[in-house]
C-alpha cells in the first residue's frame, strides 16, 4: 500500500474519530458542526502559517494533518445537509443565520489563526 494513503487514512481516522466525541459532547448536531468547522479553520489557518514561518511541512505530515485529519474532522457536507435541511423544514431564516455564522466564522478563525502565529513569531 501507498504511503500516502497510510498517512491521509490515519488522520482521517484520527479526525473522525474526534469529530464523533464532539459529536457526543455536543449533544447537538447543528451546534457541533458548526464547532467543528470553527475549530477546523481556525487549525487550518495555525498549521498553514506556522508552516510557511516556521518550517514548511513534509508531504507526509501535510497529508497526515491537512487532508486527512482536518479533512475528515471538519464536516463541509454535514454543514450543507444540516443547512438544507432548515431550508426543506421550513427554517428558513435559521438556515440563513446558520449558514452566514459558518461561513464568517470559518474565514475569520482561518485568519486568527494566522495572526497569531504571526504575531508568535515575530515575538520570538
């Protein structure tokens, strides 16, 4: 087997598996994917810049921590099946708030994140 497939299938494990405790202690799906998705992001925006300051990450750990682990823990269908849902329930306005909340969570977590390492690293 591909050691690439090794690596995406083990953070995918690993992502998924964190992903089902949030789940649980959540106790909440719409509450805990748009977590998940916030805390993605905001990983997503540390990992990427602390790469590019610090030093940038083999393809192994980017396909371990980036594609796999992050790709499977952020759940962008669970967001799109829990938004449509609303709109096909009739929630309209909800899905509308839910949707914009995601969205402008996630950029502003994926920039946070690449402020502080920023901020980190020109203080060291």
């Amino acid at each position: 087997m591909n050691s690439t497939v090794i690596f995406v299938g083990l953070g995918g494990f690993l992502g998924a598996v964190l992903r089902y405790f949030v789940a649980l202690a959540c106790n909440n799906s719409l509450l805990a994917t748009m977590l998940v998705n916030i805390i993605g992001c905001f990983l997503i925006g540390v990992i990427s810049s602390l790469a590019a300051w610090y030093h940038p990450l083999s393809q192994h750990y980017r396909l371990l921590i980036i594609t796999g682990f992050l790709g499977s823990f952020t759940t962008f269908s669970a967001f799109g099946l829990d938004s449509f849902d609303l709109l096909k329930n009739g929630y309209q306005y909800e899905a509308i708030l839910y949707i914009v909340i995601q969205v402008a969570m996630g950029i502003s977590m994926v920039f946070l994140g690449d402020v502080l390492v920023k901020k980190f690293m020109l203080s060291v």
